[in-house]
C-alpha cells in the first residue's frame, strides 16, 4: 500500500463523512489549503506522516480497518515511504 492509495482511502471516508475540508481543517488543527492540497492527492512533495494521521482522525479513516491482516505490514511499508520522500 503506497502514500497514494492511503490518501485515496481517507478520500473515500471524507466524502462518506460528508465533512468538509474546512471542517476536516479545523479538526487537524491545519490550514484549509494544507488539507485542501493533500486531499487532491497530486503528486510531489508528500504532507509529513503526522498530518496524514491528522486528516484520517478527522475523516474517521482506519488504518487496520482498511487493510487486510498482510496489508497491515504494508502500512509500516507506506510509512517509510512517505518519510523518504520527504527526504527527497
């Protein structure tokens, strides 16, 4: 499971949360254009883990609810890729 299918899943729970992005923004404690960005999901310079964890807390996105057993290995897996390419 890579950055992008990640954010794609918190995609999917937002809009069955029906929330907004202002209102995700508010409860990430992030700016609206941050949430904004991350959620079109484009690529380039990747958000850091935290405000991927941020934005799934406030969409109600679960990272072992939405994986199988082995994808649960995979997140570990996703999580450094995300911090490499960071680093990049």
């Amino acid at each position: 499971m890579k950055a992008k299918e990640i954010i794609s899943g918190i995609v999917d729970q937002k809009e069955r949360s029906g929330k907004t992005n202002q209102q995700i923004a508010d409860e990430a404690n992030l700016a609206k254009g941050t949430v904004d960005r991350i959620l079109q999901n484009k690529p380039g310079q990747g958000p850091s883990l935290q405000t991927v964890v941020d934005i799934a807390n406030a969409v109600g996105y679960d990272f072992a609810g939405n994986t199988s057993a082995e994808g649960l290995s995979l997140i570990a897996q996703t999580i450094m890729d995300i911090y490499e390419d960071r680093l990049r």
